[in-house]
C-alpha cells in the first residue's frame, strides 16, 4: 500500500506501495467486488479495503538519479487481502537496486504487514475513517541499503471525503523502530493531502502533497517535502495503470518517475 520517501522513514512507514492517489475515487465501499481500488501511485492511501475473500495486487517501478552517476530504481509490490468487511490484510515486499557506473547494488526490501480497518462510512467530519496498524521485519540488507537491521511497528489514521468526481485523502503516521537509531531514526512522522478526480471518461488525474517531518537521534534528517502529479487510466474494471512525476520540493533527494499497475485478481477465497 506503500515507497517514494527519500529514506526509510518513508519506506517501514508505510505498507503501500509506490505507494507513489489517482485512485478510482468512492464516497463510499464499492459494490462491484471485482472493481479495482488503487492505492497507487501516491504516498497516501484510502480508506476503503477490498472485498472480502477476493486478492488485488499493486505493483510499480521508480527510479531516482542520485547524486553523481548513481541511479535509484525500487519495485514496491502491494497484497491486498479482503478478510472481513471493512478489514484489508496488507503483504507488501519489494526490490530496492542502486547503479553507479559499473556497479550495481540491491535486494529485497523490509517486509510489511498490515491491518486496514474501515471505521466509517462518508460521516460529516471524518468521512470514510480508516486505521492500518503494520509491523515491518528486517528482511532487508543493511549493507546494501535495503533494510534498517531492525523492525518496526507504525499506525497511520486515514480520512477520505468524496466531492462529486473530486477525492480527498488525508493521512498522518508514526511509526517507532528497533535498533540503535544509528541506521534509522527510531521515531518518523508523515503526512499527505492526496486528490484526485476524473477528467474524461476512464482518465482520472491526481495530485499529492506529502512530507516527513525531521527525526532525531544519529540517523535524525531534516524534514522532506514532495509534490507528486499524473494521471491514471482504467483499462476496465479490474486493471488500472499510472504513471507520473514526484518533484522534489525539499529534501527529497531528487525528482523521481513512476509507473505502476492495479489489478483486481478476484476472489480467492469465500468468505
């Protein structure tokens, strides 16, 4: 659900993926069991879990230049489970690599699960109100910059609002890690104000505005600020793609590009 943070704050904060929220927007759970609710591309999510027994993936690709020659890619990948109303499990690994001239370095990232939880539906204030609880474990590589030798725990708070064909996402996260706090800050914060809407048909477009708060301690950073812009286009009801730009507004390590996939794989088990 989801991994354009320039540091791991961002990646063990969240369970979605690149998680770079052109989502099919919706002021309340879909009916349709089989219609695909993306997450992607956007730092956010919303509030809304797949129906239960049936499976969605999302998948994607980023790449970064990095200061020099070296280049950045990740492959987030996202699980989506329905195992109750209003209840997601998310399993979300994913591929970190860096390039630098002839060298190329990378593996599997920290793995995530989590728990979105649905607590309301289209409510005056909160909108549909959503809290995913996930736990991140160390089964990245330290030594390639693919994990933080620790894990950690996060929760993150998440209100989506419908206005006509214009969505609303906003999140706010924190997340406490193990370890000595020399590869990774042990406390991170974020937020994100996430929209989207539908410009012709089957196009939509959305726009995110996102940060991660300074963190302290050996590993502490400044505080990063990205802007992220792109449309998204429904194949049909059950495949969704993107594409985009992130901008780095502050310390974000770089501008970034994306592209990814939704796909409703359908029901898996009966629930």
């Amino acid at each position: 659900m989801s991994l354009i943070a320039k540091n791991w704050a961002g990646l063990s904060l969240f369970v979605s993926v690149l998680a770079t929220a052109p989502h099919a927007a919706f002021a309340q759970t879909p009916t349709d069991p089989r219609q695909a609710q993306p997450e992607r591309p956007s730092v956010a999510t919303h509030a809304y879990p797949v129906a239960p027994g049936f499976l969605e993936l999302e998948s994607g690709f980023l790449q970064q230049p990095r200061p020099g020659s070296a280049l950045l890619q990740t492959t987030p990948i996202l699980l989506k489970i329905g195992l109750a109303p209003r209840m997601q499990l998310d399993v979300s690994p994913g591929w970190l690599q860096v390039t630098d001239q002839d060298t190329r370095v990378g593996g599997l990232t920290d793995l995530a699960l989590g728990l979105k939880w649905q607590l309301t539906d289209n409510t005056p204030f909160l909108g549909s109100f959503a809290v995913q609880p996930s736990a991140t474990f160390a089964t990245g590589s330290v030594q390639n910059d693919t994990g933080i030798g620790a894990a950690s725990v996060s929760v993150l708070v998440i209100s989506s609002h419908q206005f006509g064909r214009v969505s609303l996402d906003l999140n706010a996260g924190y997340t406490h890690r193990g370890g000595d706090g020399t590869v990774a800050a042990k406390n991170a914060t974020l937020w994100t104000i996430s929209t989207s809407t539908q410009i012709y048909q089957r196009l939509s477009w959305c726009a995110e505005l996102f940060g991660f708060p300074r963190t302290h301690g050996p590993a502490g950073e400044d505080a990063a600020v990205g802007f992220l812009f792109g449309p998204t286009v429904e194949l049909n009801r059950r495949v969704v793609v993107d594409g985009g730009v992130v901008f780095d507004v502050k310390e974000l390590g770089g501008n970034q590009v994306y592209t990814g996939v939704t796909w409703n794989l359908g029901q898996i088990f009966r629930y």
